[in-house]
C-alpha cells in the first residue's frame, strides 16, 4: 500500500491511496472461506458448496466491502498521524469510480480531498482586551413587571365606558369596500395621535378610523389577517364597539403573592419585590453573560489567525447535507459556521495545552442545572430532586450519545472561557436594561 500526500495550498490537499493485491486479497479470501462454511445455497448441504461457487457468487461484493474497510482505517490512521487539524470528513474523488474493473484488475488507485488548518498561535495573555458586561436593575423596570404580574393575574371586568389600556371588541368595515372582520382591538397599540377617538366609547358607539396610521404595532397580528391582507387595512373604516375588556390589576396582597410564587414563599410586599429583583436580575444576567462570552470568543478569533479552506468546507457542507440544502443557502449560512468552527479549534487548542478538561462530574452537574431550568415553573421541586438521577441519565444516554458529546464539548467551552477571562485584560462594565437593550439591537 502506498499513501501520498499533495499539498495544493496552505489549507487544502489530495491524499492518494495505491492498493495492490497482498493488500486485500488475504482479507477477501478468508472472508470468502467463511461465507462458504455459513452459505446456504440450493442444491448443496448448507456449508457444503464449493469455494470457487461461493467466490463466484459473492467475490466481487466481499472485494469492495474489504477495499472500503482497509481505505477507511488507513486514511483515518495517516490523518491522525499528521500534525494539522482535519476539517469536516474527506471527499472521495469519484469521477473515475465507473472505470474500475472489480473482476478483473488487481490495483487500484483512490484519491481523497482533504481540509486542514496548522499551525494555530493563540494569545492568551493581558495584551488582548475584552469586555465583561453585566446589567444592574432599575426601579422603572422592576415597576413595570410588577405591573405586568398584576395585571396578569388580574380580574376581568366590562366597564361601561372605555379608558386607556382597554380592549375593545367590535366590528370593524370599510367604508369603501367589502372587508370586514370582528376583533378585539388593545387601545395599548394604538397611536398615541388616535388614541383620543377611542376614550369614552360605549357599546353601539362608531368609531372611524384608518387603521394602517392608527395602529404602531404589527397590523396584520394586531387585527388577526394574514400578511397578504394587510394592504386592504389601509383608508377609512368604521369600527362598531360591542364590548369593553378592563383588566383590574391584582392587589399587592398575600394571595397574589401566593399565586406568583406560591403559598408562604414571600410574606410582605418589600419581600415581594425583593424577590421579583432577584429573579429579573438573575435571568438579565444570564442573558448579558452569553452576549460577554460571544464578544470575548469574537476577539479571540480576531486575534488569531485561522486560514480556513473554504472553497473545500462549502463543498462538504453542501454533500454532508446533500438533499437538504442548495449551494445557494450553503455560500449564505458559510460565514455563521466559519465563526463557530474559528471559536471551536481556538477553545480545543487552549484545552490541550492548558490541560482544560471536561470531566464527567462536571457533565451530570451541567446537565442537573438544565433539567431544574426546564422545570423552573412546574413547582415540582421536591418530586424532580428525588428523580434527578433518572432524567440526568435518561439524557446523557438519549441520542445515541450525542447529548453526552455535546453536553462535555459545552462543559469544556465553559471552561476554556473562566480561563481566558483570568488571564486577558478583562474590564468589567455595569449597564442599565435600556443600555443592554441597546447593545443587542445593535
């Protein structure tokens, strides 16, 4: 067996595998022989048919399965033994797969392309700069979600007048065409220069209006058309009040608090809004913290040189998904999966050579931390401690062992991540909800 390596560039190459017959007629002979001890073929005693009968039936068969597997474990034993990293899977070059004689020839030729990135320098040190953000709440924030909880918990009533806030349902006419449609209009999403027709009203009363200047927000969800017929909203309607819907906000007392967090869990309205704090602050954080650690793996990125081979990446993603994507949707998701592969070879080598390991404990803990946050508001509590084990297990063994892969490549992403935040030139900075809002728009 001969294999060689051409190099066409600084990322991608050609590895070429010559196989002659020692290398695979021993394997396909004793595959043959025992083919023959099991065949059943009619006309003999099962196990009794000649070999050359059996070889004529199924030699050719056991030739290209013994070929497959001997190709398989060398080109995978030549490419671990290389110093680069290997991107996606090799491509077989197959244009002249027809041309080959499996009856009668004796050598055979193969070529696979390969992807690969060496020599990765990575700089983990204090001359690299990044930012680590995390959000302090505010009184207006913590305000309107106190609001929001009460207002979710609270009474239905159809007051005989409308005012600010309400929903009104009526039905709603063009006066110059035939649309027409019933809905629950909320005077929240309506503009602030209309909104004035709408107070006041009571059941029977006419409103017009032009409902593609009068609602702000998104008209075809708002009056429940599809997009197609949002064209038709546009001129003068007439809107028929039928009913008025008021919510009335919850009071701030020991039921509400009860039915927000459950019974005795807060006794007081400080408490109340202590804990309401605690958990915005909590999940803003959680979320501030992905958006820190996606800016963090950016500047490493950018600071590391990665020549990837991209011509060969758009060619394995598109027949690794062969069926499933057009080039076209492969050239415009390429970038995305270029960022995620960069971030994935740079937290790997970090791993090897700072010793970073995901260790199995830590995988189940992770996994733990998923679980209660899918459970967060089941109130199970106690009944999901005592059955843990079960749903961590259940997981990790789901999928046929991917969950496991991904849940260690995540353990091991998180840690690559503590031990870049300790030895980079970290700044710490505090923002407001309207600055973080801010920074994600952006």
């Amino acid at each position: 067996m001969e294999i060689t390596l051409d190099k066409h560039s600084a990322n991608q190459a050609s590895v070429k595998i010559k196989l002659n017959e020692a290398d695979y007629q021993p394997k396909v002979d004793a595959k043959v022989k025992e083919y023959a001890r099991k065949a059943n073929i009619k006309g003999f005693r099962p196990g009794k048919a000649p070999v050359t009968m059996v070889k004529k039936l199924y030699g050719t068969s056991v030739l290209v399965d013994e070929i497959n597997s001997i190709l398989s474990t060398s080109l995978n034993d030549y490419l671990k033994a290389q110093t680069f990293k290997i991107l996606g899977d090799p491509l077989p070059v197959i244009e002249d797969a027809d041309k080959i004689d499996w009856n009668t020839q004796k050598e055979f030729d193969f070529e696979y392309k390969i992807g690969f990135v060496e020599d990765v320098k990575i700089s983990v040190d204090k001359n690299t700069n990044a930012t680590s953000y995390s959000v302090e709440m505010d009184k207006e924030t913590i305000n309107d979600a106190v609001q929001n909880l009460r207002s979710q918990y609270g009474k239905m009533t159809n007051p005989e007048e409308s005012q600010e806030g309400d929903f009104i349902y009526g039905d709603i006419k063009a006066v110059d065409g035939d649309f027409e449609k019933t809905f629950s209009l909320p005077l929240s999403k309506v503009d602030g220069r209309s909104l004035k027709k709408f107070i006041g009203l009571k059941k029977g009363d006419i409103v017009e209006f032009d409902p593609s200047k009068a609602i702000k927000e998104d008209l075809a969800e708002t009056v429940g058309v599809e997009e197609s017929e949002v064209e038709k909203l546009s001129g003068k309607f007439t809107f028929v009040v039928q009913n008025i819907n008021r919510t009335e906000l919850a009071e701030l007392n020991q039921e509400f608090f009860d039915k927000v967090f459950g019974p005795n869990q807060v006794e007081s309205e400080e408490a109340f809004l202590e804990k309401v704090n605690s958990i915005m602050s909590e999940n803003y954080n959680k979320e501030i913290k992905v958006y820190s650690d996606e800016k963090i793996k950016e500047t490493l990125i950018a600071n590391t040189k990665i020549d990837l081979p991209e011509s060969f990446l758009k060619e394995w993603l598109f027949k690794a998904n062969e069926g499933k994507v057009t080039q076209e949707q492969v050239d415009q998701e390429y970038p995305i999966y270029a960022k995620q592969l960069s971030w994935t070879i740079i937290s790997n080598e970090i791993a090897q050579e700072n010793e970073i390991k995901a260790e199995h404990a830590d995988v189940v803990e992770k996994t733990k931390e998923m679980v209660r946050e899918q459970f967060a508001s089941s109130g199970l509590g106690a009944q999901l401690e005592d059955s843990m084990d079960m749903f961590v297990d259940n997981y990790l063994q789901g999928n046929e062992g991917q969950n496991y892969m991904q849940m260690m490549t995540s353990v091991q992403n998180e840690k690559v991540l503590t031990f870049v935040k300790e030895n980079i030139d970290l700044t710490e900075e505090v923002l407001t909800i309207e600055k973080f809002k801010e920074l994600l728009e952006n």
